[in-house]
C-alpha cells in the first residue's frame, strides 16, 4: 500500500482504522463513555468543560465563555439555560443583553466533587500507555488542536489571540 501522503493516494489506500478522523472520533467515543462511567451521567463532558471554566473564571458573559471552551455561542446559551435549571449556575442580564454567568453555592459544591473523580478519569485514560506515551499522545494532541483551530466552526478563543 501507498503510504497516505504519496502523489496519487487515496482515502481508499488508506485502512480505516489508521484514518486520522477515525481514530479522532474513536478517541472521542472512548473519552465520553469514560467519562460517564467514571462521573455518572449527571453531567456531559461539555457542561463540565462550562462548569469548570465558571470555577476558574467566575463571572464570565456567556460569549467569552463560548470563546474560552470553544463552543458556539448557541450552544453555549442552551447548556446555560440546563446549568441555571439544574441550579449550578446564574445568568445575570449585563447591558446589551449580555449574560453574566457565576456559578452557585450548589455549582461550587458540584465541581468540588467532580474533581476527583475528574483525576480518576485521566489516570484511567492514559495511565494503560505509560507516562512517556501519554505525554507524547497530550502534546501531539494540543499541536494539532492549536495548528487545525481555525477550521472549527467554534475556534477556541483565549483572549491573546486576535480574530
């Protein structure tokens, strides 16, 4: 077989089980469903993503809170509007009707629980590779992300970036 970058190779030449997509969306599949067995299903990967955020960031509006978990901003509002249900956040209406998000006593409570079944999760994940490997597998990842960022339809945004 061609290797996938040789002029003329195809997706075809390519096994689907070495495809870059694939084993993304695998590692995805294997990551959410660790996560449910490790934390419950109280909460999604992305409402802790949000929660968390909140927690190191308290009083964010909810557009630069879309920005920094790379979200799109309707997204954002609808997981707000579950977390604010649920009773771990509140939305506070700012000029321009901006939000204000903080998270409540309840929230706090939440995330102080989450983590350390949130450490549980990641030793689980990468424990089986050896310190080595999961680095390795961590800052290939993080190059990836940051190098393809722009093609997302919700680029994340930090605040030292321009758009």
């Amino acid at each position: 077989m061609d290797h996938p970058s040789a002029p003329g190779a195809t997706a075809l030449d390519v096994d689907l089980y070495d495809q870059p997509g694939h084993l993304i969306r695998r590692a995805q599949q294997i990551a959410v469903s660790m996560f449910h067995d490790t934390l419950g299903r109280e909460v999604t990967p992305v409402q802790y993503a949000v929660l968390r955020m909140l927690h190191e960031c308290p009083g964010l509006d909810q557009v630069t809170l879309a920005q920094r978990v790379a979200l799109d901003t309707s997204t954002t509002a609808d997981i707000a509007v579950r977390l604010e249900a649920k009773g771990w956040i509140l939305r506070e209406v700012l000029p321009r009707r901006q939000r204000r998000l903080v998270l409540t006593p309840a929230g706090e409570a939440l995330m102080a629980g989450l983590i350390p079944a949130v450490n549980a999760l990641q030793h689980g994940l990468l424990d089986s590779m050896g310190p080595d490997d999961a680095r390795e597998l961590l800052r290939l990842l993080r190059k990836f992300v940051h190098l393809n960022n722009g093609q997302s339809r919700a680029p994340l945004r930090t605040g030292g970036e321009t758009a």
